[in-house]
C-alpha cells in the first residue's frame, strides 16, 4: 500500500523547516513556495501568511528539539550525568556538517518586529528547555537550580551559536567543564 503524498499543509512546513533554518528566514516566499510545490493561496489558507509560517515551523521544531533534549537527558542515570551528558550530545550535533547554529536565536535577531508571533514560539521553546533544566537541578537537590539552570541555559545558547562557524573550536567541550564547575559548586557564585 502506498503512502499518501504530504498535503499542501504538511509541504509548506517542511519546506519553511528547510529554508529557514538552511537561509534563515528572511527566505522569500516565492522560494518556499517553489520548493513545497503549492500555489500561494495555499499559504494563506493554511497560515495566514509567512509571518504564521514562520511561527508554525518554529512550533514545529521546538517540538522535535524537545524531544532531542529529552532523549539527551534520558542517556544517563543520575541528573549530574545527564545534564553533563547535554554537552556530550552537543558537541556531536555542533560537529555535524548540516549544523548551521540555534534556529531560534537566528529567528529572533532577524524578526525585528517585538510583536512577530515566532516569538512566542522561540520565548516558549527556551521556557520549557529551561524547565527540564531545573527538573534535573531540583533531582540532584542542587543548593541554587534557579541560578544553575540559568548557567546552563546559557551554556548551551553559547555552543548552539559558537558552533556555527564549523571550524576546529570545541565550544561544546568548553560549555561541558563550565557545566561541570556549575553543578559543583552547589549554588555558589559570584554574586
């Protein structure tokens, strides 16, 4: 039996995923039209315009991400491993050759507009990545999970930008023994 082909819907996602992340998402629309192969009616049938698709491939991404983290996460016993582990995950994903740096930070830079609804996504996405960070604080009865997952948090924003230049830095690496001086110190900071 042979699988339906995608929808216009389900085109258009796809071929906003690509480009956006691929050209950012300045990316005209005749391009997103060309590649998902669908008239432009169908872009504002399903979308109300680029702006919504913006937002729903963003929506959609974040979910895929998430799922990534939780996978992350997921590899180790104790949640001192698994948030170190994080950074293990990231240097293989800066290290891929398609890696082209954070989705969300590039959107939000290049959408000036304060009121753009991908903003909502991009707010949304680091809210809940920020709140399986404190999960695994709060498990490991961290002294400051608060603080700690805003260190992380921050860590992990730095190796998603600084890996996109693909040369032979390791911000991965780097974000990885912070990480660990992080967790170590119970809470403890220079405040």
């Amino acid at each position: 039996m042979t699988r339906p082909s995608p929808g216009p819907r389900e085109r258009l996602l796809t071929a906003g995923q690509h480009l956006f992340y691929a050209h950012g998402v300045a990316v005209g629309v005749d391009a997103l039209l060309k590649e998902a192969k669908v008239a432009r009616r169908s872009l504002y049938e399903h979308f109300s315009g680029k702006d919504g698709l913006v937002a729903a491939v963003l929506h959609r991404t974040a979910e895929e991400d998430l799922a990534w983290y939780d996978a992350a996460l997921a590899a180790a016993d104790e949640p001192r491993e698994r948030l170190l582990g994080l950074f293990d995950r990231l240097d293989e994903l800066v290290a891929n050759d398609d890696f082209r740096g954070c989705r969300y930070f590039a959107s939000d830079v290049a959408l000036e507009d304060p009121d753009h609804p991908a903003h909502a996504e991009t707010e949304g996405f680091r809210r809940r990545l920020r709140e399986r960070l404190m999960r695994e604080l709060e498990a490991m009865d961290h002294a400051d999970p608060e603080h700690a997952a805003d260190q992380l948090h921050l860590l992990i924003e730095g190796t998603l930008v600084m890996g996109a230049p693909q040369d032979d830095r390791h911000p991965a690496r780097a974000a990885h023994d912070l990480a660990a001086l992080a967790l170590g110190w119970g809470g403890a900071s220079w405040r």
